[in-house]
C-alpha cells in the first residue's frame, strides 16, 4: 500500500479581536496603570522629604515599567486576545497619563531650580532692551561691546535671594566686566567685553557665573560664551603673508 502523505503543517493565524471582547480588557489595562501612576506618584511624593532628590526617578518610574512590561505582555499573549488587550492597555497607560504626568512633574522640577540654572547671555536691542540669546560673539582686535546676561533656571519663590555675579577668561588681555556684581532671578544685567589690539586672533571662552550664599543650599548659575577674535580693518593676520603685486611690464 502507497502510504499517505504527510499532512501539511499548521498554519500559524493571526487571532482575530473582536470589540466585544477586546475593549472590557484593555480599559482595565488602562486602568490599573493609570492607578497605579497616581498611587505611586502620592506615596512616593510622601516618602521623599527633600524637594528634589529622587523625583525625577520618581516621574519616570512608571513610563519605563508600564511601557516594556505591557509590550512585553502583549507579545507573550498574542493569541490570547483578552490578555493582549489588557498588555495593549498598560501600554497606552504608559504614555497617557503616566508619560505626561512624569513630564508635568520635571518641568515642575526645572521652574524650581532642581534642575540647576544657568546663565542667558543676549544682545542689546536698538531700543536698548535685550535681544535674542547668544551663544557666540565676534568681536575684532582693539574694539568692545556690551550684552546683556541674566540668571534663570530658578524663579523669585524658590530663590529670593542675591546671586553674585563673576566673569572670566582666559583669553590675552581680554576683559570681561559686569555692570552688576549683585542681582536677583530674571534680572537683567550688563557685561561688557573689551579686546585689546594685540589679542591674537582666535577663538575664546568667557564663562559668567552666579552663586546664591544664602539658605540651606547654595545655588548656583553657570553660562559661557565663544568669543571670535578677528583682525582690526587695514590689518594682517600674524603668520600670513600678503603676496607681492607683480611689477608692471610696461613700466621703465
């Protein structure tokens, strides 16, 4: 007898999700990570008596455990509709709310100077108010400017105090002045930058820097500034050489 052949292997089918059965299970999903977020946003708010240490763990918790533990359960169940759905729901959870909640709470953490602060350097409008932040300055040999610099990262609540003010640099012969030695958050002070003639074209840091020595923590305000030194007009450059206009063959 001719033996019979071999029955074709089984076809692996994608399962079919159905609304009825798909939607009880991932709005449960959804909600055990959305209570989840709150919960341990408020227990853990408790727990941590100082206001800054460990709350960005804190925010970001369950975004990484919601996210990759649904997924992860998703996969794991795929021809499972109802637990697929319910991995499906931890998922979304992770993003809305726990993702949106965390980032509410980080920029909460950054207006509260948590997140340290730092330095805007800008330039002086027409009008004499500031212009828009900087990052570089070009500024020829023998010549100077003044911008405006503020403190920020931190807000009046937070930090009420002074913040004294230090610039410095280590390029040759340049100075760096600041109208104000003393000013509080958000304020606006002059900083006037002076390039003698016989700085060397190059490219330099000026770092300007603030520090509050006031209550429990000090704070402190950090920025810096690129500082392109070029040629004066009518100048050369030192180590260049201008090449010789030929003589005119014409001439005696």
């Amino acid at each position: 007898m001719t033996p019979a052949p071999p029955s074709p292997p089984e076809v692996q089918e994608f399962p079919t999700y159905r609304l009825p059965t798909f939607l009880p299970p991932f709005l449960l999903g959804w909600g055990v990570g959305a209570a989840l977020t709150f919960t341990v946003r408020a227990v853990g708010g408790a727990l941590l008596g100082d206001p800054c240490e460990g709350r960005t763990l804190l925010a970001l918790l369950l975004p990484l455990l919601l996210g990759p533990g649904g997924l992860a359960l998703t996969a794991a169940n795929w021809r499972r509709p109802r637990r697929a759905a319910l991995g499906l729901g931890l998922v979304v959870a992770s993003l809305l709310p726990a993702l949106y909640v965390g980032a509410q709470d980080i920029g909460e953490l950054r207006r509260t100077g948590c997140a340290g602060g730092y330095v805007v350097v800008s330039r002086v409008a027409a009008d004499g108010q500031p212009g828009g932040s900087i990052s570089s300055l070009r500024l020829e040999a023998g010549s100077s400017v003044t911008v405006t610099a503020r403190v920020g990262g931190y807000t009046t609540q937070t930090h009420p105090g002074v913040f004294t003010v230090q610039a410095q640099t280590a390029a040759p012969g340049v100075t760096v002045t600041p109208g104000r030695t003393q000013v509080r958050v958000g304020e606006d002070f002059p900083v006037t930058v002076t390039v003698p003639a016989t700085t060397p074209v190059n490219t330099y840091t000026i770092g300007i820097g603030a520090r509050e020595a006031g209550g429990d923590r000090p704070a402190e305000a950090a920025g810096t500034l690129e500082l392109n030194v070029r040629p004066a007009p009518g100048t050369d450059t030192p180590g260049t050489n201008t090449p010789a206009t030929p003589a005119d063959p014409a001439r005696p």
